[in-house]
C-alpha cells in the first residue's frame, strides 16, 4: 500500500465574502473524504450546494448538500495504482456543461501544445457577447466559467449562445444554451449554421 494510500489530515480555509468554508481530507485506501462547513459570517448555511469536479474529466461530478449545522461530507474515488493520465495528444473543445444552464457553465478544452488562450461568447447574431483573453497556458486539460453575463457585467437574455476556442492558429466552435428561468427544457429554433467573425 502506498503512503498516499494511508491517511492525510489537512485542513483549508477558504474565505469568499461573507461566506467561510472549511474543509478537511482524509485519505484511506481508494477514497478521498473531504469534509467541510460552509458559513455565511457566523451562521452555518443549511443546504447549501458543494461539488468538487474531476480536472481531468470535467464530466465526472461529485455533489453534496450542507445540512442544518452545514455540515458536508463527500467521497471522491481515487487509484494507488500507476497514473494512467496521459497528456492530450489532440487541440479539443468539449461540451459546455450544465447546458442548458441557468446560472453558470464551465467550458473545458485541452491543449496538445501550449498556446495563447482566447475563448469568446457569440450570440446567435453572431456578436460578441463575452470575450476571456486567458493567456498563456500549458498542455493538459482547462477550462473556463461563464456566469450568463456579457463584458459590461450585465445579465445576457435566454437563448442559444456559440463558444470559439482559439489556442495559437487553431480554434474550435461549439454550441450551448442559456435559459434565465432555470427550467432545463427549452424550446428554441434549430440553428444550421452561424457566421463568426475571423
């Protein structure tokens, strides 16, 4: 059994305004415990939504609700055996997700090489909506959040919105949707083609 494998103790403090959240890893055999409490100044929030996402597969999620005291625990799966990740041998854009989505979604994208990163937001005109001028970033796998607001900070409209990932001379393009009112159905026009800007 590795070192890994037995247990580590761990304590982190994290400070969001108005809002601490304390969390503390145990590792035993092939999983990881995370527990923690989320606070709103003094008070403990009860219900409170916490999920850690896997880096290397954004698609894998792990959620848990704060109870009354807001307390959480989660079990993150995890191997002692020989690291299988492997670097991206290809440029790739995912599939947002949530989409649709009615507060934020997370774009993610791997890189083969490193690049200068540029992810923009299109509306279904073909404007630009939000532009993320990332920077540099190294080969693996990233990824960017965009809460449903537009460069000037305001709160775009529901519909069908495009994303450009532009790393060096490649870039990709995908599709998602926003929809304001929370409900994941949503009928909106089909969209065959749009024209983005070079």
């Amino acid at each position: 059994m590795s070192t890994i494998s037995k247990y580590i103790n761990h304590l982190c403090f994290v400070s969001i305004p108005s809002l601490f959240i304390i969390f503390c890893l145990h590792i035993n055999a092939q999983v990881l415990t995370v527990q923690g409490k989320v606070t709103a100044i003094r008070y403990p929030v009860q219900n409170a939504s916490v999920t850690f996402i896997d880096n290397t597969d954004t698609t894998r999620q792990f959620p848990a609700l704060t109870n009354a005291s807001g307390n959480y625990t989660i079990g993150l799966p995890t191997s002692v055996g020989p690291n299988t990740n492997s670097l991206p041998t290809k440029f790739e854009l995912a599939q947002s997700y949530p989409n649709p989505f009615n507060s934020e979604t997370v774009i993610p994208y791997k890189l083969k090489k490193e690049s200068d990163i540029q992810v923009t937001i299109y509306d279904i005109l073909g404007k630009v909506v939000r532009k993320f001028n990332v920077g540099r970033q190294s080969v693996g796998s990233h990824n960017v959040l965009w809460d449903g607001h537009n460069n000037f900070g305001q709160k775009v409209a529901s519909g069908i919105y495009f994303y450009r990932l532009q790393a060096g001379g490649e870039s990709q393009v995908k599709k998602m949707i926003f929809n304001e009112g929370g409900n994941s159905m949503v009928s909106l026009p089909r969209i065959s083609s749009l024209q983005i800007p070079d």
